[in-house]
C-alpha cells in the first residue's frame, strides 16, 4: 500500500484509485479490509461528492472481511459519512469509539466537525496530534497535513483566527503541490481576519514561492495555478486587506485593481472585491469614489453581507456630508436583526441625525447603541448633545469614556479625544497635563492638513505655559 499512501499524498488521485480498486478486486483477508478503508478514505477527500463511493468500498470490505463492522476506522468512517449527511448528534456519536488508531480518530474529528462542534473535534486532533502520541503513532502523509487543515476550520468557527493561520500554516508544511497553496492561502486569510497584515503578506509571498518550486512534487505543473482567475483574484484580495491593515490604501487599491481585472477574466465577481476597494478609497478620503464602490458591493452582495455593504455605503455618505442619505441606509442596517455591528450601526445613525439637528431623535439612537454595547460611538453623540447645551461636565464625562471604550486611532478615539481636550480648554484649562497629554497622542493620527492641528497645537502652548514648560516644536 505504500505506492497507494505516496500518490494520495502527491494528489495522484488517479493511481491510488486504480491501484485500489484493483486490489480490493483481487485481494482478500487483511489486504481486501485495508484496500477497503483505505479506498474509502480517499473517496471522503471529496466531500460529498465521495458519500457514493465510499459507501460501495465499506460494502465490498465486509463482503470481503466478515467483522469489518467492529473495526474502530470502518465505525469512524461511517460516523464521517452520515455526519455528513445529516443524522443527528446521538447517531453518528453512537458509531464512535475509544481507539488508538490514528486514522480513525482523524474520521473521527471530521465526522464532529460536520455534526458543528468543533471543540470535540479539537480535542480529538490535539490528543492525535500530541507529541507524546506522535512518537507511536502516526497519520499517513496524505491525512497528516489534512489533520493540521482540520485544527484550522474548527478554530475558525470558534472565532480563533491567530490560531486558525498557524494550524492552516502547518497543513501547508506537509501538503504537496497546490494543495499547499490552498492551506497558505487559507493561513494568510485568517491572519487578515486576526489583523495580522505583516503575517498575512509574508504567508502570500511564501504561497507565490511555492508556485515556482519545481520541488513540489505535484503531478500539476506548479505554474498553472497563476492561470487561474479565481485564485489569483483571491490572493490579490487577501494582499489588498493586508495592506488595508498597515495602513497602505494605495499598495491594497493596486492588489484590488488585480482582482478587479482577474475578475473580468472569469474569476466568480465577489462582493468583497469593490467593498475592499471602497476602505482602500476612504482611507485615502476619496468618498465619491468609495461611495461607487460600496454600491457595487452592496449590489453583488446578499443577507449580513449586503448590509454590511449597506453600512459601509451609509459612513461614506456621512463622511461626504450627505447624511440625509447616509440615514436611509443606515436605517436599512439597523432592520438587520442577524447583523452583528448593529449597535456601531445605530451609534452612526446617531450621528447622521445629530447632523440634521434632530436632537432627540439622536439621543434615542445613542442610547439605543449604548444599549447594544457600542459604548464609544454612543456616548460619542450624547457628548456633542450637551456640549451644544453648555453642559460641559456632562459633555466632558461622555467624551472620556468614548476615548476609552473606542479602539486607539479609529475614527471615535480621534474625535472623543479632540473634544476631551476642547471640552477641558473652555472649562479654564482644567487638567493641562492631561490637555498636553491627549493632544501629544492624537498627532500622530491628524493628516497635516487637518484643522484641529493648529486648535491643538494653541491649547498644547497655553497648557504648558501654565505648566511653566516648552511648547511643541
């Protein structure tokens, strides 16, 4: 079986599947029951696309070696398939058991990812995976990496995407041929999704080596992925979210220009596409440009996914001025019961009602985001309602905690800190070490031409002349 267990690892699907059938014709007693599970085993590599053939090779294994049933990887692949198919928790955990084989505890971790729970899958491949167990038992190559990619989706739906790139990472060290690029495409997009820009460019640049690596030992040629529209609009996606996260909008608009293209030559349009460029556009304060771009999103999209669109449309509007229309939409967000951005939803509501003077409508929607734990940008516009009615204590109380509650730089932590330090100079200079302090921090995040340097710059020299210090240079 060794030629069979070396062509599955290569992805020469076509001689293992010949060899195997052959054997499983011919052969009997142990070799018919290994040709059978193993047959088996490479038909569940396709998903449900394999339930057919895997059924007909656990048949002809017990027809082949009357008390396969018993045998701990015929149960875990038949636990694997009606997972697969849909039979309930109690069913496809019945047919599981207590066993040292490698193999079948591997089924096993599949069979519980397909029934949605992924943590028993994970303390099933950590206990496989352990290197205690590693230095007795051992996965063959083709199911070893698929091990590592199986940790990997089972932290991504528990929301551990750090932990979901590493795993991805390490099926990419024991995959072959494109197979490895897949898993280092996948590692590189949960380092985006854990915002992990520099990790995710270094996986992408380690994903295009592997292409020219005539070591692969890929049956595929190792170039012909470049060919392909889909995955190269993918990574040049992935490149633009990176450079979104180091604060790059102009390399993110060239690797989405790519997409863009690749697109046009027959990758699968995605609404992720033009949504990344329009973040690369306001990034770069180009709102008519993002405000376009958000549309085409929102329009290729569907269900959380278009209102996320719709909610990014609805910020362009009100960053241009138009919060008139940036309201419509963002009324439309706020409907989405599944949404799970709808207290920041409701805070920019808040802000494009505040910006119509519609003062008490305003407030309902601030509170309603507090309500929903969007503290800062709640709190943000509950600051500006009382500052326009002179109660500086109140305005002062809601700009420090929307400083605190917001993430450092974001576009709440820039105002709430601006108006902390406006709020603490027309109450006399109150605080100067803390005005001095709070203006220092937002510098380094103010465009040279925004006019809230100079405004700070002044409160900045009168504070340290109170504190009997220097000014800033």
């Amino acid at each position: 079986m060794q030629r069979v267990l070396e062509a599955l690892h290569q992805g020469d699907y076509d001689t293992a599947f010949e060899t195997l059938v052959r054997t499983l014709t011919f052969a009997q007693g142990e070799a018919a029951k290994e040709a059978s599970l193993l047959l088996a085993e490479a038909y569940t590599l396709y998903g449900e696309g394999g339930l057919e053939g895997a059924y007909r090779a656990l048949e002809e294994g017990r027809e082949a070696y009357p008390n396969l049933e018993v045998h701990p990887r015929y149960r875990a692949l038949l636990a694997e398939l009606r997972a697969l198919e849909g039979a309930s928790e109690g069913e496809v955990k019945s047919l599981l058991l207590e066993n040292d084989d490698p193999q079948a505890q591997y089924h096993q971790a599949q069979a519980l990812l397909y029934l949605g729970l992924p943590e028993e899958a994970l303390g099933v491949l950590e206990r496989l995976l352990s290197s205690e167990r590693a230095t007795r038992l051992s996965l063959p190559g083709f199911l070893a990496w698929r091990a590592h990619a199986l940790q990997g989706k089972a932290y991504e739906r528990l929301g551990q995407p750090r932990e979901a790139a590493l795993a991805y990472r390490k099926a990419a060290q024991g995959a072959m041929g494109l197979e490895r690029y897949w898993n280092l495409l996948d590692a590189a997009a949960m380092f985006v999704e854990a915002g992990e820009g520099e990790e995710a460019l270094e996986v992408l640049a380690e994903a295009r080596e592997n292409l020219s690596d005539p070591g692969l030992g890929a049956p595929v040629p190792p170039d012909s992925l470049i060919k392909d529209p889909e995955d190269a609009a993918t990574q040049a996606y992935l490149e633009a979210r990176a450079h979104l996260l180091l604060g790059n909008p102009n390399r993110a608009l060239e690797a989405i220009a790519q997409a863009l293209e690749l697109e046009k030559q027959g990758a699968e349009p995605a609404h992720g596409t033009p949504l990344v460029q329009g973040q690369a556009l306001m990034q770069l304060g180009q709102y008519q440009a993002a405000i376009e771009a958000f549309r085409e999103a929102a329009s290729r999209a569907e269900d959380t996914d278009r209102t996320y669109a719709l909610h990014e449309l609805g910020v362009a509007l009100l960053e241009s001025g138009d919060a008139a229309e940036a309201e419509t939409y963002l009324r439309e967000v706020v409907r989405d019961p599944d949404y799970m951005y709808l207290g920041e939803a409701w805070g920019d509501l808040a802000e494009t009602l505040y910006r119509q003077s519609r003062h008490d409508e305003a407030r309902q929607a601030a509170e309603q985001a507090i309500a929903l734990e969007a503290l800062s940008a709640g709190h943000l516009i509950l600051g500006h309602l009382a500052y326009d009615l002179l109660n500086l204590e109140e305005a002062l109380e809601h700009y420090q905690i929307a400083a605190q509650e917001a993430p450092e730089g974001s576009r709440d932590w820039v105002s709430a800190n601006e108006m902390v330090v406006d709020v603490l100079a027309q109450m006399g200079f109150a605080r100067p070490q803390e005005i001095v302090a709070r203006a220092e921090a937002l510098m380094p995040f103010l465009a040279d031409s925004d006019e809230w340097r100079d405004t700070l710059q002044g409160y900045v020299e009168r504070a340290r002349a109170m504190l009997g210090g220097r000014t800033l240079n």
